[in-house]
C-alpha cells in the first residue's frame, strides 16, 4: 500500500493559504518558488470545492502561471480592491515587518500588499531574522537617472552599496517596472526609520521593506505549520 509523499516545509504553508481562501474572493498572487505552489494550491481547491473567484497577479510569470492552472485572472488595471494577498518574503523580523524585492516586481508586490484587506506572507524558518537587513542588503528601486543622486543621500545617511548586476554581470539589473535596484545595507537604523527614511527620499521609486503591512505569517517548519498574526 502506497503512501502520500510528506509535504516538504513550503508546501505546507502553500496548503495553509489556500485554505484561508474564501468563495467569492478576490486573492492577490505573489511572485517566487513559493507562491508558485500556492498558485497550484488554490487551483486545486478551486476544482474540488467549486468555488468561485478571482485573481490578480503581482508578475507575468504568476499571471500566466495562473492561467495555465484554470484560475480566472484579472487584470491590474481593473482592480478596485482586493480581500487577500498572499505572497513569501526574504526575511521577517520578530514585528512581522518584512524585507521583499530580490526579485523583479516589488512595485506591484508592495501596491497589492498595500491595498488588499488581509496580507498573508509564506515562508520557511530559515527566512526568519532579528532585524530587516540581517541577511540580505535592502532592495531600493530608482529611476535610471536618479540612481546615483539617490545613492549618495543613502551613503550620507549610513548606507553602503551599489547598483545591482545582472546575472552575467555586464550591466546594471533592471526591475519589472524598468528602474534600477540599489542594494544597500545600513547599521544602527531601525526598521521603522528606515522605512521613514527611504519613502520620503525623492528618486527612490520603492524599497523593500514591507513596515506594518503583513496581518499573518505563516512560518512553515519540519514539524508544521506556525502562525504569527499581526
């Protein structure tokens, strides 16, 4: 008799937020290897409940994966609101604040999180720090022509970095809404003025630090799952 193959720590999460979806919803879908597997989570609850809603998505990758698993996908632009937003985080700290934008789409991941009534992050432990910035420098999204202006006000206010790479190496990144990333890193700043400082900067087009928007974290561990709630 063959047995079911245990769910591994982000699968476990991945199952947990789908099972927080309710019929009628409209459910924001984050970016990455683990709202992929929510994606396919809650289109296979979708199939077997029958239920009813529809999604939005914070990438073209999840769009289309979306499409491709028989959700039914809005667009941005028709967006007025959304109950739920589900996406993972690169780190979260001990007051649910969260550091996002390794990859290409912070911009829409932020705006979604921002407006969406309930703002679930999934993550494994190993994603869980101290304080934002312990493990990964902070993602700062800026017009092409600002990035060096914007990088000597956040060398004189204590930061260190750069402009982010490609992966080859050759050129500057650019992120999905076409701006460059700064990689900074700061010390002796809190989260909170951090995140004061790096909203009200002119140039900085977004950053990553999600301050106060996250209302659940669902921490997947070996044993399962744990939920912190704001």
């Amino acid at each position: 008799m063959s047995t079911a193959t245990p769910l591994n720590p982000k699968q476990m999460v991945a199952a947990a937020a789908a099972e927080m979806v309710e019929n009628g919803m409209i459910v924001g879908l984050g970016t990455g290897s683990t709202a992929n597997l929510f994606i396919d989570a809650l289109a296979n609850r979708c199939r077997e409940q029958e239920l009813q809603l529809r999604v939005v998505a914070s990438s073209i990758i999840s769009h289309n994966r979306a499409i491709q698993a028989g959700l039914s996908v809005m667009s941005l632009s028709q967006l007025t609101g959304l109950d739920l937003y589900i996406d993972g985080a690169d780190e979260v700290a001990p007051d649910l604040s969260l550091l996002k934008g390794r990859g290409q789409d912070l911009v829409r991941e932020k705006l979604l999180a921002h407006h969406a009534d309930q703002f679930v992050v999934l993550v494994d432990d190993s994603k869980l720090v101290d304080t934002i910035g312990d493990k990964n420098p902070i993602p700062i999204e800026v017009s092409p022509e600002n990035g060096q202006l914007v990088r000597t006000a956040l060398q004189q206010a204590g930061g260190s970095g750069d402009l982010r790479l490609n992966a080859a190496g050759d050129n500057v990144f650019y992120s999905a809404s076409g701006s460059l990333v700064l990689d900074m890193k700061f010390t002796d700043m809190t989260t909170k003025s951090l995140d004061q400082l790096l909203s009200a900067l002119p140039g900085v087009v977004e950053h990553g630090i999600f301050y106060q928007l996250a209302s659940d974290v669902l921490i997947g561990r070996a044993d399962g799952v744990e939920r912190l709630t704001a």
